[in-house]
C-alpha cells in the first residue's frame, strides 16, 4: 500500500499542524484510512487515499459514469444506460487503461471547496476529445508506431471489404490509443455535492475547456483568469531550511500500449510551512515515433487573512513533445539552459541544433525520456493554450 509522507509529530505542532486519520467505506477498500494535514493557520487541509486498480464491475461502472457526463455536456452522445466494458463515442469504441487507480483520493480542502485530483475524471476528459463537438475544434493528431504502414499493407480484409473494412480501420487509426488525457483537476463545491455518481455537477477543468472558467463567467464560483507570467515562487520551493511537512503520490492511470511504449499520469503534492504546490504530469512515449510531456503546477503561499493573495492559486500548464519528423524543427533554447551571446557564431548554433537533435531521438526509444522531458520543445502555442494562470477562490467562501 502506498501512502503519504508526513513530517515528524514534533516539526508538525511547531507549525500548527494536525495530522488526522478519517474512514471511507469499505466497499472502496479494505485499508479504508485517509491521511489527513490541517494546516491550521491557514484554513486550508489536504486529504489522500490509496487505493488497488479498480476491477472489472468498477470498470464498468466508469463506462456509464463517463457516458453520462459525456451525454451531459454534448448532444452529439447519447446515454443509453448500459452496463458495458466499452464506449462508443462518434463511431470510436473506447475502453479505460487495465491499470487506473480509480479510488485513489487526493484532496486540497479550503472551506467548502475543494481542489480534487480524480484518477476517473483524467478518463472523462480523455473520452470527451471524442466526441463530434471537440474533434472539429481540436483534431486528435494519430500517433503510429513505426511498422504500422506495413501491418496496415497486409490486412487482406481490407481488400475483400472496401466499405465497411477499410472505414472501421480508419476509426481505430485515428483514435487517441494513448490515454494522453489532458486533464488539469477537479473542483468540487461541498455545499451542493452529494456521491461521486453526480459528475454531471462536477467542475472538471481541462487544458481544452479552461476557458470555460474564465472570470468573465460571473456565474462561476472558481474564475480563471490567464497571466503574462508565471506566479510560482520557485525559490520559496527551493528553500532547504523549510521542512517539507507531507509529501505525496498519487498514480492516477499506467499502461504499455501494448508493448509499444508506455504512459503514466501522476500528481504530487508537497505541502510546506508557507505554501503547497502540486504538480499533475502526464508522461508518453511511444517507442520510434514520440515523446510527450503534459505537466500543470498549481501553487498556493500561505499568507495573512484578508489580503488578496490568500484567495489565489497560481497555475502553469507547460507541454512538452516531441515527434520523429521533427528533426528540422528542434528549440535550441528548450533543451539548452545554456545562455548565447549575440557573437555566437551560426555554425555553433547549427552544432548544437544538430547535437539536441540526436539527443532527442535518442529519447524516442529510451526508457529515461520522463526524467529528461525538460529537453523536449514547449508546444502549448502551437495547441493554442497558454502558459500561466490564476485561480481566484470567491469571498464569501
């Protein structure tokens, strides 16, 4: 069993903290105890739970949960209440990773709101970029491992079964097989949340619909708003004479792609005297063809009530890929922390595109790529997302 890592008892009390043990049901688990922090000068708690990957009944479960919120938000789906272990969703049948820790909890609880990182929802938004209404705005690119043009020239049924065969086929090719979810965090208003079965009341907040939340939306309890630069003060996290007073994991979802590479989604949590930060990242490589990295970074500092900055959360979403053919196409800058001065000359450059080239596709094909995706380029301008944000938690709360 996996489980969260508190400071000791002693360095805990001398930063007005309380750790607390709470029970879920047992039909969730039979290690059925939740670490709890109160970090009391500040209001704010912090709640995890580990769990086993859920079993067939709660896969299928899933299925009809995300069908329902799909049908919810979109009218190109429809719910028709089956029990299922697969989805079909604008003609693409989907099925959830064999590995998904769907009863893992992680919580960071202000008042009656809470930030929630939810294994399940990672597979919500995964399925919506499915459906008609989202592939028109953002096309799903298919990723191909290297031998699929000449697995794709020896299906002789395509020959035998132009029509039906070869539209099946395009389906499945142009399908995201890789779980690259693109999944933030989950926020929950206690005062109207009842069971974890009401997803439709759910705030699920992705990097393709965070505009959703923006603060032009007066309705919204949680308003977004997007920053010019970012807000995380990464010298207070780096500061060694605070003590780290719970530290985290959470794995949301694993799998190998059948053997042709591997993708992992997992959220830290580090909680300090003065301030927290959490950092969601989903990791893929698929063996020969790409390597992607999709990270988000919220960030809190703990400061006196009543200023403005006790109701703010800084947040970065950085992503990160690289591709085979981009050879010619490679930032020196993303995988250099090296600075150039203005007389470098062009042939250095040109040296040092072509060794981060090289060094990049050595990545393509090595188990190391997610302790090295600093080196991959920032493509969050090219997915038309931005960078940095700001998360304002309402007054009255």
């Amino acid at each position: 069993k996996r489980h969260a890592v508190f400071a000791e008892e002693n360095v805990l009390h001398q930063y007005t903290c309380s750790r607390l043990q709470s029970k879920v049901s047992a039909e969730i688990s039979d290690a059925c105890e939740v670490d709890v922090l109160l970090h009391n000068e500040s209001g704010w708690s912090f709640k995890s739970f580990h769990s086993n990957i859920l079993n067939e009944r709660a896969s299928q479960d899933l299925i009809c949960q995300i069908r329902k919120y799909l049908a919810h938000k979109y009218s190109s789906v429809t719910d028709d209440g089956e029990l299922s272990s697969n989805l079909i969703v604008n003609g693409f049948k989907l099925h959830t990773p064999p590995m998904l820790f769907g009863n893992d909890v992680l919580q960071l609880i202000y008042s009656d709101v809470e930030i929630s990182i939810v294994p399940n929802h990672s597979m919500f938004c995964w399925a919506a970029k499915h459906t008609e209404e989202n592939i028109q705005k953002h096309p799903i690119h298919p990723i191909q491992v290297p031998y699929a043009t000449t697995w794709r020239s020896r299906q002789d049924f395509i020959d035998k079964k132009p029509n039906d065969s070869s539209v099946a086929l395009e389906k499945i090719s142009s399908l995201d097989w890789t779980y690259s979810s693109d999944y933030c965090f989950t926020i929950i208003d206690n005062r109207t949340w009842k069971t974890s079965e009401e997803t439709t009341n759910t705030n699920i907040v992705s990097a393709f619909n965070i505009s959703d939340f923006y603060s032009t939306q007066e309705s919204l309890q949680w308003q977004i708003t997007p920053s010019e630069c970012s807000g995380i003060d990464y010298d207070m996290l780096r500061r060694q004479d605070l003590p780290i007073l719970l530290y985290d994991e959470c794995l949301l979802y694993q799998d190998d792609l059948e053997d042709c590479g591997e993708v992992d989604f997992e959220a830290k949590l580090r909680v300090m005297p003065n301030c927290w930060f959490l950092l969601n990242k989903m990791h893929l490589r698929v063996d020969g063809a790409i390597v992607r990295s999709r990270e988000i970074r919220l960030f809190h500092k703990f400061v006196a009530k009543d200023s403005i900055e006790e109701r703010i959360i800084h947040m970065e979403i950085l992503w990160r890929e690289y591709a085979k053919e981009q050879v010619d196409v490679v930032d020196v800058t993303a995988v250099s922390k090296e600075s150039h001065s203005s007389k470098e000359s062009q042939s250095s450059k040109e040296s040092q595109s072509s060794k981060a080239s090289n060094g990049l596709h050595l990545l393509l094909n090595s188990r190391e790529s997610k302790n090295k995706t600093h080196m991959l380029p920032i493509v969050n301008e090219r997915e038309g997302i931005s960078q940095f944000y700001t998360l304002a938690i309402p007054k009255h709360l």
